[in-house]
C-alpha cells in the first residue's frame, strides 16, 4: 500500500468486491479507480478515464469485466486484469448514481439522477438494449434479482419499481417509506427484497406477491445503506446516527450494535463469502468487520488495522456523492461562483464565434475546452441553452463531442448516443411561477421572463406542481423531500449554512391563491 505522503490526497467515494473477494475496486471523487489486492494490501492498477466522480462500480459475475459509472454520466467498461479501457457507454443525462449486472453477466443496468434505467447487452458489444421510465426522482440504487429476469429501483421518490427485463415495463410500484429510498438489496434465494430509506425504516417486502412483509427495524435516525448476508438471514444497515446494526430478518430483532464511526455510515458492503463486513463513514474510516463472529473489533490477520486498510490511501474524507454534495466548503462555493461566471462569458462570446462558421462546419467539445480551461459538462450546457434559446442552429452529437454547424435558425438537435435522439423543443416542464410549460435546460422562462426556479440540492428545476420547502432563516425554495434531507444530514440549511433541526427548520411553501 503506498505511503500517505506519496499517495495524492482524493475522496474515495465507493468500494466493490470481484466475486472472488480477492481484489478491491475503489473510486474516487477525481474519477480515478484503484484496483488492489485484499490479502497483501497491493496497489494493482489505477485506472483513469473518468472526469468526475466515480458513484459505482460493479464486476461481472465471472470477474472478466469492471463497470463504472461517474457524474460524467458516463459508463466505462474495463479489463480488470489487464486495466484496458474496452468501451464507453454514454446516453444519460445525468450522473450515474447505480450500476448492477444481471446473474448471466450479459445484461448491465445503469440508474441516474436523470430518473432512468438504461439496458446494455454485453454480447451486442454493450450496445443498449432497453430505457426503462417510470420514477418521479433521481433513482438511487437498482439490482438484479438472482433467481428470476426481474430488477429492482429505489428511488428519491420514495417509491421502489420492480421493472420486467424482457419488455422493460413496470410490473409493480412498491409504497409504504415517507422518505427517499437510498438503499435495496435482494435475498440471495430472490423472494424478498429490503429496502432501506430516510425515515428510519427498513422494510422486507414479499417480491412475488410484492407486498410488505414486515417492518424490520424503526430507528431515531436515517438509514443510509443496507445489504443482505450470503446466508440470507441477516441483514447489515448503516445509518446517520454512526452506527452499523446487524439484524435478524425472522425474529425481527438487533443482532448487534458495531460502534466505530464518529459520523453517518455511507455504506455496508459483504464480502462473497460473507466473513467479511465492510463499512464506510463521511468520518474517513473505512472499518473492516468480522462478520462470521459479529465483532466490533477489525478481524486479525488479513485486515489487521482499520486506519492502514487498502482503501484508505491519505483519505480523511469517505464519502458518497450525495451527502458530499451537501457539505460543499466555502472554497467550493467560491469556485462554482467562478464557474458562473465563465459560464456567462461563454454564452456571450460563443454565438459571435459559431457565426463566422460556415454550415457543415464542425466545432467540437475538446476546442472548446482548450480556449476556455474547463470541463465537458460546462461546455455540454452551454451549448444545449445556446441552441434551446436559438442563439445558435446545428446538430450536437453529445455521444462524439461534435456541434455541426447549419445556417437554419429553427434546425437544432441533440443526438444522447449512438443509436438514440432526441427533438430539443419538447415541452417536459413547468415554470414554478406561472406554470406555463417551458423547455429542458432553459435559463428563463419564455411567458414570465422570469429565471427557471432550481433546487439547490439536486440542482434539478422546480415544477409549478412540485411539493417546495423552504428554509425559515433565509427563504431558500427547493423540491421539499430534497430540502429536508439535507438539513437531516448535515443539520443545516444547505444555502445559508444555519443550523436547524430538519422537522422545523423546512416549512412548505403555500402559493397565494391566484386573485
């Protein structure tokens, strides 16, 4: 394992066995990937490919294959052994918060903040295969039943879908949490599912009548992240209360109580043979449990000390992306200031640039880049409310980085990948003051001139319909349920930084009747 001093400071933001659990994945907020060797410590490959953070990361069921999925919204396939770059799968538009393969390993499905599921076919060479619609919110994670063609989806809607792989439709809508859903797991036999949600409850439902089971534990606090025992009768759940619970899933009680985290639990992961349990914290401890003895302390020998494990590379901070989000620093926030700014000046000098061009000319991402220092997804933006607002026409191909120049002023498209578009001028939302329809991606709606109202937690618009909480210091609006998490997780307004306590400090915002 290398050294602190050698080893560049990165918050590592998800963990993955191969199936063997003989090697580690790690991710990291700088999109790097680190593959290590579990018994020796060993850095094996680094590899690199991502520009933002990796969320997710997966093996094929035979090890041959490592999927990752980063706020890049994009999905890398690689060579586990060899760290070859195979393919780049691309069509989201928005992060990728979940990967999962299928049992046979042919079958990868991807979840985004985008609020859909995306199909891919390994033997088709990863061409996609399926979209899969339905949820209201971002969707957090998704998994494969291991018995039968069946997945599963938690959802920030509150709502779990259980989705038919071979047509791709909802066969069922899963009710009964008050909060986002942030975690699932399969039984390994497949006939029941648990879930796990802000509001302090995990829940076993029945998957073939898909119905609730039973209510399997209420806590004072959220629950973060769960995971069935290969032996199907426990189940692991981290919380924001810093502890990590074991539960027995007949008897419905606690197994035990492992303390070691000084903050909320990220995630609780098995390794396969289920020996080992491990857990993350936004603390930057990343704690190795020794699951077939249920102790607290770090099991001996293979781990021997949690602080000196092989994810903890110089890392103090070990946190997921959403709660990291949420806990953005005063330099960050001078920073996406800075972004704003350059990305005014890209909308103002970008139309006077294109307008030299001649139609048919291509102008890509990477030269736009280079002239002003910055990343894909700016530019991405950019562009899309440049040709929304029709300050420039052409053919954008988000899939090849390629803007294709055209002299028609009503001609603009956006081509997500290699087999799929989309017409820019469909109206999908609502303005939150006036409730006329108004275009993805449009800066000011066109019938009150008024800017698009943005949630500050998901950074996702506000519809006229949309239940919106409000902060009591400072008016702060964004999508209530989004709202009320972020003061749950950090104890403060994720605008003004003022501590409050997340039941009163968020109030529902009344519209005053129209007179």
């Amino acid at each position: 394992m290398p050294s602190k001093e050698k080893t560049k400071k990165d918050t590592c933001s998800v963990v993955a066995f191969a199936p063997d659990g003989l090697v580690i994945a790690s991710g990291y907020a700088s999109g790097i990937i680190r593959l290590w060797q579990a018994e020796t410590k060993k850095e094996l490959l680094v590899l690199t490919g991502h520009k933002d953070r990796v969320n997710s990361l997966t093996f094929s069921p035979d090890g041959q294959f490592l999927a990752s999925g980063s706020s890049d919204r994009r999905i890398i396939i690689w060579d586990p052994y060899k760290g070859e770059l195979l393919k780049t799968l691309r069509g989201h538009g928005g992060a990728i918060n979940s990967l999962a393969f299928d049992p046979t390993g042919t079958l990868l499905a991807s979840g985004s903040s985008d609020k859909r599921i995306r199909i891919w076919n390994r033997k088709r060479d990863w061409k996609k295969k399926k979209e899969l619609k339905g949820h209201e919110d971002s969707i957090a994670e998704i998994k494969f039943s291991p018995i039968n063609k069946l997945l599963a989806s938690a959802s920030w809607d509150h709502t779990v879908g259980l989705w038919s792989i071979e047509d791709g439709e909802k066969i069922a809508e899963l009710k009964g949490h008050f909060g986002p859903i942030y975690g699932l797991d399969f039984h390994p036999e497949g006939t029941k599912l648990i879930t796990c949600s802000s509001d302090g409850v995990l829940k076993l439902w029945d998957v073939d009548k898909k119905t609730e089971l039973k209510q399997l534990a209420a806590i004072p606090a959220a629950f973060w992240a769960v995971a069935f025992h290969p032996n199907g009768k426990v189940v692991a759940s981290g919380s924001t209360d810093h502890l990590v619970r074991l539960w027995d899933i007949t008897t419905m009680k606690e197994i035990k109580e492992l303390k070691a985290h000084k903050e909320l639990v990220t995630d609780v992961v098995f390794s396969p043979d289920g020996d080992i349990l491990l857990s993350s914290s936004v603390d930057g401890i990343v704690q190795i449990w020794d699951a077939s003895k249920i102790l607290q302390k770090p099991k001996p020998g293979l781990f021997s000390r949690a602080k000196d494990l092989v994810l903890r590379t110089g890392v103090k901070d070990f946190v997921l992306t959403s709660v990291d989000r949420l806990k953005e620093t005063k330099e960050q926030w001078e920073e996406n200031r800075a972004r704003k700014e350059l990305r005014q000046r890209m909308i103002d000098e970008l139309p006077t640039i294109i307008s030299l061009m001649k139609t048919g000319e291509m102008l890509t991402i990477n030269e736009i880049q280079n002239r002003y220092n910055c990343d894909r997804e700016l530019v991405e933006q950019v562009i899309i409310q440049l040709l929304e607002e029709k300050q420039i026409s052409g053919t954008f191909n988000l899939f090849t980085g390629v803007l294709h120049i055209s002299d028609d002023a009503n001609h603009y498209e956006l081509i997500l990948d290699d087999d799929s578009s989309v017409d820019l001028v469909e109206l999908d939302q609502t303005c939150f003051y006036c409730g006329e329809p108004i275009k993805a991606n449009t800066k000011y709606c066109p019938s009150c001139k008024r800017e698009v109202a943005i949630c500050p937690v998901c950074k996702l618009s506000i519809d006229f319909d949309d239940k919106v909480g409000v902060c009591v210091q400072c008016g702060a609006r964004g999508h209530f349920g989004h709202m009320r998490e972020a003061v749950k997780v950090t104890g403060k307004c994720p605008i003004c930084g003022e501590k409050m306590d997340w039941n009163e400090g968020i109030t529902v915002f009344q519209r005053k009747p129209a007179k």
